[in-house]
C-alpha cells in the first residue's frame, strides 16, 4: 500500500464551487473539438466498412478508386506493412483495419483520402472487395458452445479448460473459503441467471482527427481522444515510426466514458496522410460511432447466494459470462472481481470468462465489467430480503464491507465508505417516503477500483506572479478546474492567478489515458507536489535574498516569511515579488512531478430508485433517485455531482431502454440515436446527489476518483425497483416495454 | 443538386414535370436528414414555402384548411383550430423535438410515408382530404389513400400536396391522438391511435371513427362502431380495445414485438376514446 500522503487541514479554495475555466469557450462555440481543425491543402479521408458480420476478404480492387479525380489515396491493410511490436496493438491494427477476415458490421476493409467529401465518398463505391460470406455469431452463450462459428485459431488461453468454443480466450477465478460447506449452512438458497445488453457509452462528440505526416517521417496529429499519449505509443508502433517523431494535440472532447481510450480513425488518418503527402482529416458519422467504435459488453451471468435466517451470506457463487467483440478484453474477470466487492463474505467463488463474437470490440465504459455483474448479485441480495422480509439496506448492512474485509478479489481493504452511503441511505427522507399503486423503490450497491498511474505535472512561475500549469490528461471531468484549485491551495494564492492547460505529447512527460477515475487523484496529487517543488525553489530564493538558511523559511498564504524571531526579522516575500526578480536570484522558476502514482483508494456507493410502471403497456417512469457515494475529497462539488448524477442517467438509460440490436444476418439494426435509446431530459427526474467525503489516505487531500462508481449500483437499483413495482422479477437488461408487459402477463 | 423556390403552384408543378428525380421541401426536417445520411440524392430539391397560401391555416365551409408549408407548432398556436381538432394537432406537436416542430408539417408527414407518423392517425379518424396539384389540374383526395406503402405514395409524376382539409365539426364533436414510445418525447411511435367522436346532447355517441399507425405498412382506418349508442362506458371501450387490437397487423421489429404493439394498440384506443369523449363533452357544456 502507498504511504499515508493524507494530512488534515483547512482548505480555502479546494471544495469551493469556482467557474469553470472552459465554460466560456464551450458556450460560446470557440471550443475546438476534433472535428473543428483544418490544414492547408487538407484532404478529406473516409472509410470502407464490411456490410458483413463475418467474411474472409478475398480481394480488394482499389484501381478505379485511385483513377478518380480527386482521390489522392487508397489504404488498405497491404499498405501496413510494419508488425506492430504489442500483441494489443497489433488487435488494434486488425480492428482499425481488416487483415484476411472481417469481423463485425462496420469493420473498416480500406480507406480513401480525396480533396472534396463527395470526391472521396464515390471513390468509396468504387472499391471492389470479394468477400466469402462465413457463419457469425454475437451471442455470448452461443459463442462458447462448441462448434460455434470461430473469429480466431490459437488464441485461447491455457486456464480455458476443454470442451468449449475457440471463442472463449480466457478463464479466471477469485474467490476465498469453502462454497460448498458455506451453502450446507444456508437457510435459503436464491439461484438466478441474468442477461444483460452491450450498450454504447453514448458521447456526443464522434471520433474525429486530422493527421498530418511529412516525407521526413515527422508526423502531428490532432484528435479527440481520452488519452493523446496512448495514441502516441499505439500509432507509433502500428506506423513503424519512433514515437518521438509523432506530436500528438488532444483537442477539447465531447465526452468519452472510456470509448476513447483506445484509436479507430488515427492510424488510418496517418497513412492516408503518409500516402497522400497531405494533411487528411476524418470524422465518423453517428453510424459509424454505433458499428465501429467500442461499446461495452453484453452478458450472461449466474448468481447463488446462501443465507441464514437472520440474513447473514454463508456462500455465494458467480459465473461471469462477458463477450466484447471479436478481440480479447479483459471485462468478465473485472464482473468476478467487482460483483461481490462490496460484501464480507466467508466463502466466495466467481469465474470470469472472456469471449469473442462478431461485434466490434468493446472499448472500456465507466467501471467497465462491473454495473453489469452488481446488476446480477444486487438483484439476488434484493430477491432475499424479499424472502426473508428483511429492508434491503439492513440486509447489506449486515454483510457489508468494511476495513479489514478481505475483499472479493483478494486484498484486504483499508478504510471504505460503504457502510457510509448504506447508513446515509438509510437515513435519507427518500427511503422512508411513501409509495403509490404500482411503484416501486430499489436499492443496490456498486464499487470501483479507481486507479493512479503514470503522470507528470509542470508548474511554470510567470515573471508577473501568474501561474501556468501543464497537465497531460485530456480535461473531461473538470480536471483544469480542479488542478488550478489544487495548485492555488498549495501555492496560497487566487484561483483565478492560475491557468491550466492539457499539453502536447512532446511538452510533457509520460501520462496514461484519462481513466480509471485516475486524474483528480493521480494529476492532483502531481500538482500539489509539483507546487512543493516550486515553493521550495521559491523558499531558496527568499533565503538567498535575506542571507538565512532555506531551511529557516516557510511559505504562508501565498508568500516566503523567516520561520519564528530566530530566523531574523523580514518582511514577507509574496509569490509575485519573488517572481518578479526570479531573472536576478538564479533564473526561472518551475516546480515539476513526475510519478507512477499509487494509493488511488477504492469506491463505494449505494443508489436508491423509485419506479412506476404502467402495467398496461410496460412503461416505466424513473420517479425519484438518490446517489449516495464515498468521494473522498470533493474538490469541486459541481463536478462531483455531475460525475454522480451522470453516471445514474446512463445506468437508467442502460437499465431501461440502450441496447445493441443485431439482425438475423449479424448486421447492427439500431446504428443512431433515433432506435438506440439513451434517455432524454423529459425522463428524468432531478437526480439528487449525496457526497460522502471519507478521506483517502494515498492523497494530501484525502481525494479518491469519482467518475465510475457511480454507473455500478444503477442497473440494480432501477431493476430492483421496477421489478419491485411491476411484481415480477427482471432478470434481462434492458427492461424496455416489450419485455416488461411480457413478462407482467407472464405472471 | 439544384434549389429551386417556386413562386407559384403551376410553376412548382412544371419544374417536378421537368425533372423527376427532384424532390419537394416543405419543413425539411425528414428530407434534410436523408440528404445528409445520403439515403437519397435528388437532382433538386424544390422548396413549395414561397407559394402563396402554403403557410397559411384559412377558415374555409366552416372547417380548416391548412397549407403545406405550415408548421406544426404553428397549429398548435392557432386556438380556434385546436378547440375544433384537439387530436390533429396534438399529433402534430408530438413530432420530433421542440425545434423540429418550429419547421415539419404534416403534410410532409403524410407525404413521407413513414407507418408511424404522429400526425396522420388523427387526420384519418377526422376524415381529413389533401388538395393535390399536379400537371392535369388539382384533385382532392382521402388522406387515408395517399400512403401506399412505407416510403411510397399515390402521387402521380409531378404531383404535390398543397393542403390539407379538416371538415367542419358537428356539434358535440372532438378527438385524441395517443401514441406510444419508450420515452416521453424525441421517439418514433411504436403504436399510434386516434380516435374521433361525435355525441349528442345526451352524451350518447353518434358517430367515432378510430385510427391506428405503425401496425401495418400504412396508417389504418379501424370500425369504431363498437362506441355508437354507447356513452363510452366501459364495455363499449372495451369491445374498441378488441377491435384495435383485432385490426392491428404489426411486425416483429427493433421497436417492438407483434404481441406487445397487438396488445398496446388495444390500450391506446381505450385511452384515446376516454380523453376524446371527455373532450366532446366538455365542449357541449
């Protein structure tokens, strides 16, 4: 574990609400997004997408293509001739374009790049591909029978065991205990099988980019992603080029959820620019967000728990089912591991199997594996209290994780919030409120890892005392705000004297990807001690110019002062009167840091829903929702709320009505917002957040990420509710209409 | 791709004479997001708003005769048309989102084809004709018969809708439109149905006529007859439901299940002969 970093204190500026630093822009429209960048003599570059969900390319004629005026390149896989050196990156190569097979509806098979869009768009139609059309599959239970139709030879992994499909790459298993004696024990055994939707993240903004490459091999690359160093790396090795050859400039981005955190368009801009000698921009359209990008996995899940008449867990199994698309994802082993975390259990035993289809491959989508498996055991935990007539939240009380709980996936928690929001929920006018004909009231519980990572931080000092600080995580949770918030608390001076900007690839040292609700913490915890860094040089100054010792300074409210009468008798020196002379004291100031940051603190939180469902047509109406989550530090309320309140919009949205719907030919039938149905504002209620602020001890300022958890408890909590209000149990996400009359009458 | 703005009916109908492929723009809200999704590629798109009379809503035999080029929000500004047709023009508002309704109207609805359009189930049950002008002079045609089949009309080469005719109301007279989606508003209906009555001063029911959308490959008119005599007292609304939902011919598609719209269009016109009735009611008091 990382060493305690937690130290109690008064904040002035960090938990303040202060405006954000690029709400102007983004009103106003001067924003650049990924799509809002242009070059000189820029082409316009498109792709060609398989129609088929499963076909080996057995021809690809580009020759009229090339003929046409306009066209200035044709790519095809023939032209990536470099074998990138990861076996991750070389999926990627294959997912952004198609080597002898493809492999889902929408994978790009060639692309073209010509000056106009309609140019390059005819060029499209005159591309000839010989497919040989071969058997698809896309469910995950189909998938893994043997003698299923299979993506890939050789790929399976050494833990699959026998009698199982080429399709299933991986096996893996947690748990502690002996299930079998813990079930002998039981009073009631629940035993439920769910099945749950791939959904997509649902961004606004779609993949764009423009990729500009010289025939000096120097490449600049504009996109919109959650991670401009992760395209870096990952272009740089599928191009064959030296990574420090390729700039990359993350524009503003119109939301990600962890579908960009991975490339589809980049690589192919890069060779369309490599081969055209010509800067080429692309942009998906919404279809080719829905067919080709990255949702998340759709499931098959087993759950049994065994429990003691007066509600306490002797045992509990899962079976994680999880496909993701036609290449490996690690998303079932993280349902195994997240399913059961937020319990003390005696004897545990979960199985993660991850599987291949003819789907795209999945990208990750907040807290990606686990909303899927809290729905499963959540709806479990729900169906015994009901048993037992037992309130759901004394029920998970009981059992509930706590410091010194060996968690489900092994370690052994320090302190956590989990009976924290359980309590809070309980104590809430929500729970007790009361319920008319056909409502319902749901409760489930979720957790997250959250994670730290590799990042680096600098801290420029300006000759007029204004401060500028260079993070390298693409802003999409309010990081600016609160890395300005967090540098002004630590420096002691306004907000407002402090600008912070997302910097370049080739400005900055090494950051991971903006996710696992990693930034506030790991990018915050670099601030503030870049900040140290730059108020001890600042000290040193202040030392030099009054003849002490550095050691008899400290930095107060902004400014160096001599530490106690012995140090001798000065007035103070603010941070502008040391930037002002800092070309006179030894040069410029910067304070810099650079960590693979530990001790990120785990996340837990507790969702109450209230539903009504019309039981004439299986509508169902979402009538009040509380959030209640263990946030660590908020740095920013307004965006802690919004992390929280979005995070259950999409879980509604997830629970009710999102899903991927494939045709009898594999092909995607709902590819647009019209028949792919994210909820709308008229469908929710104000959705009320409750911050719970559990310090964390791995962060100064107790901060833990709170971007994930939040979509973890709400495919329970609303099935609890509906199913609750509907009285019948929903085992199938989602629970749109159709599904929910059927199953009403069923009853 | 040319753009054209006629100025007059016979001018509009010499450029669609002239030139097949082209296609008229009224509101533009389906024909733009085809254009841009590249579902089709006209030679030209011709725009019917600068006629004279297509953006206006006239008093005309005592009924309403709205153009082609009015939007639905404006109907649903227009107080006297909405007291006469409650249904119609609720219909009207439902399309798309706030900012669609400022531009669609329902003829382009009607003349879009689509089995699920908001605005046509009412205009049906209403008994509502379209005034058609074309080459050989104009016609006036049932708005039931102008779909024949999704994305296809019975419009004539060089033939255009120029408005549409609500009849006047008898005494004691109103409708309903209802339609259901998974959301509560920006959908496509999964069913739609409306249905349209006239009482007399005893409150008995006189005449309804019913209309259901996107259960069939085109809108469908429905016997109502099941209401007559009837004060809408729950036997009668439920010999409707069976009616509707007897009459429903649905697919099994992404939007729903043949059981669920089968079932669902039943519970529509329930709902709707319930909200219609009250309405006739109101309006005799």
């Amino acid at each position: 574990m990382a060493k305690d970093e937690f130290e109690k204190r008064e904040f002035k500026i960090v938990g303040t609400r202060v405006p954000r630093p690029d709400g102007l822009d983004k009103v106003t429209g001067r924003a650049r997004y990924g799509a809002d960048m242009s070059a000189p003599g820029m082409l316009f570059g498109y792709c060609l997408r398989s129609p088929h969900a499963h076909a080996r390319i057995k021809s690809i004629d580009t020759s009229e293509a090339e003929a046409m005026p306009g066209v200035k390149a044709v790519v095809t896989r023939a032209d990536f001739t470099h074998v990138p050196a990861s076996g991750g990156t070389k999926d990627i190569l294959d997912n952004v374009m198609a080597g002898e097979k493809a492999l889902y509806d929408g994978h790009t098979v060639a692309a073209v790049a010509a000056n106009s869009r309609s140019a390059a768009k005819a060029a499209l139609k005159a591309i000839k591909v010989d497919y040989e059309v071969l058997p698809h599959v896309t469910d995950v239970d189909e998938a893994m029978k043997p003698g299923a139709p299979e993506l890939h030879q050789g790929r399976q992994q050494e833990s699959v065991p026998e009698g199982f499909s080429q399709n299933v790459l991986a096996r893996s298993q947690y748990g502690h205990g002996d299930v079998d004696a813990g079930f002998a024990k039981a009073d009631i055994i629940v035993e439920r099988s769910f099945k749950t939707a791939a959904t997509h993240q649902g961004y606004i903004e779609p993949h764009a980019c423009l990729a500009s490459m010289g025939n000096d091999n120097q490449a600049d690359l504009f996109c919109c992603t959650q991670g401009h160093f992760m395209v870096r790396n990952t272009c740089a090795d599928i191009m064959g080029m030296e990574s420090g050859r390729l700039r990359v400039t993350a524009s503003e981005i119109g939301g990600g959820f962890g579908g960009k955190t991975t490339v589809f368009l980049e690589p192919v801009a890069l060779m369309l620019s490599k081969k055209s000698g010509k800067p080429v921009k692309m942009t998906m359209s919404r279809d080719e967000v829905m067919r080709a990008s990255g949702p998340t996995a759709s499931t098959s899940i087993d759950i049994k728990i065994g429990v003691k008449k007066d509600g306490t867990v002797t045992a509990a199994t899962g079976d994680f089912r999880y496909q993701s698309g036609c290449f490996y994802s690690m998303n079932g082993a993280l349902g195994a591991m997240c399913g059961f975390a937020p319990y003390d259990l005696e004897n545990l035993k979960t199985v993660g199997w991850e599987v291949v289809t003819n789907r795209p491959k999945a990208a990750a989508y907040r807290a990606p594996g686990a909303p899927m498996a809290a729905f499963a055991v959540e709806s479990v935990m729900d169906e015994i209290a009901k048993e037992l007539g037992m309130d759901p939240i004394d029920l998970r009380l009981l059992n509930g994780a706590e410091e010194g709980t060996k968690a489900a996936y092994g370690p052994t928690y320090p302190a956590i919030g989990l009976k924290a929001t359980l309590k809070a929920a309980k104590a809430h006018p929500h729970w007790s409120a009361p319920l008319g004909e056909n409502q319902g009231r749901g409760v489930g519980c979720g957790f997250w890892f959250n994670f730290g990572g590799n990042t680096s931080v600098s801290l420029m000092i300006n000759p007029d005392g204004t401060v500028n600080l260079s993070e390298g995580n693409p802003d999409i949770g309010g990081s600016r705000a609160s890395m300005s918030m967090m540098a002004a608390e630590e420096l002691g001076i306004p907000y407002e004297q402090i600008r912070t900007i997302v910097a370049d690839t080739a400005s900055l040292g090494e950051n991971d990807v903006t996710d696992g609700s990693r930034v506030t913490f790991a990018v915050g915890l670099a601030t503030i001690k870049a900040a140290r860094h730059a108020i001890e040089i600042m000290k040193g100054r202040a030392a030099a110019t009054w003849g002490i010792d550095a050691d008899a300074v400290e930095w107060v409210d902004g400014a160096a002062q001599p530490a106690g009468p012995n140090a001798g008798k000065f007035p103070p020196l603010t941070l502008k009167d040391i930037a002002a002379t800092m070309s006179k004291t030894g040069g410029p100031i910067s304070g810099h840091h650079e960590a693979n940051a530990e001790g990120a603190g785990v996340s837990f939180g507790t969702h109450i829903c209230d539903t009504e469902v019309d039981p004439e047509t299986g509508a169902v109406k979402i009538l009040r929702y509380t959030v209640f989550q263990d946030a660590g530090k908020a740095v920013h309320p307004d965006y802690v709320e919004g992390q929280l309140q979005g995070g259950a919009v999409q879980g509604i949205g997830w629970a009710l009505n999102e899903e991927y719907i494939y045709g009898e030919d594999g092909t995607l039938q709902n590819a647009g917002y019209l028949d792919y149905r994210i909820p709308v504002a008229s469908d929710l209620p104000m959705i009320e957040p409750v911050i719970l602020e559990i310090p964390n001890p791995g962060h100064p300022y107790g901060v833990r990420g709170v971007g994930e958890t939040g979509i973890v408890p709400p495919l329970a909590t609303i099935a609890n509710a509906v199913s609750r209000a509907a009285g019948v149990r929903m085992t199938s996400l989602p629970m749109s209409p159709p599904k929910l009359l059927a199953a009403i009458k069923a009853n | 791709m040319k753009f054209q703005t006629p100025h007059s009916v016979e001018d509009a109908v010499a450029i669609l004479v002239a030139d097949p492929d082209a296609r008229v723009l009224a509101g533009g809200t389906d024909l733009l997001v085809r254009l841009r999704a590249g579902h089709m590629t006209p030679s030209a798109v011709v725009d019917i708003k600068r006629i004279n009379g297509m953006r206006d809503i006239t008093s005309e035999n005592g009924g309403w005769r709205i153009g082609a080029g009015v939007a639905c929000a404006e109907m649903g500004e227009h107080a006297a048309l909405k007291a006469d047709y409650p249904g119609v023009v609720e219909g009207a508002e439902l399309i798309g989102s706030t900012q669609v309704q400022g531009r669609c109207t329902v003829v382009g609805n009607l003349c879009n084809a689509g089995p699920a359009g908001d605005s046509v189930p009412a205009l049906v049950a209403a008994g509502a004709t379209v005034r058609v002008a074309g080459p050989n002079g104009t016609r006036d045609v049932d708005v039931i018969d102008i779909p024949t089949a999704p994305g296809k009309t019975s419009l004539k080469e060089g033939e255009f809708v120029t408005s549409v005719f609500l009849p006047a109301r008898a005494a004691n007279s109103s409708d309903a439109y209802l339609r259901f989606i998974p959301r509560t508003e920006m959908d496509i209906a999964v069913v739609g149905c409306a249905v349209n009555l006239t009482l007399d001063d005893a409150g008995v029911v006189t005449a309804a006529s019913m209309s259901l959308g996107a259960v069939g490959p085109k809108v469908k008119q429905v016997d109502a007859s099941a209401l007559v005599g009837s004060t809408c007292d729950d036997a009668a609304v439920e010999a409707l439901a069976a009616a509707a939902t007897a009459a429903a011919t649905p697919i099994d598609d992404k939007r729903g299940t043949i059981a669920f719209r089968k079932d669902v269009s039943g519970v529509l016109a329930k709902r709707a002969a319930r909200a219609a009735y009250t309405r006739a009611k109101g309006a005799s008091t």
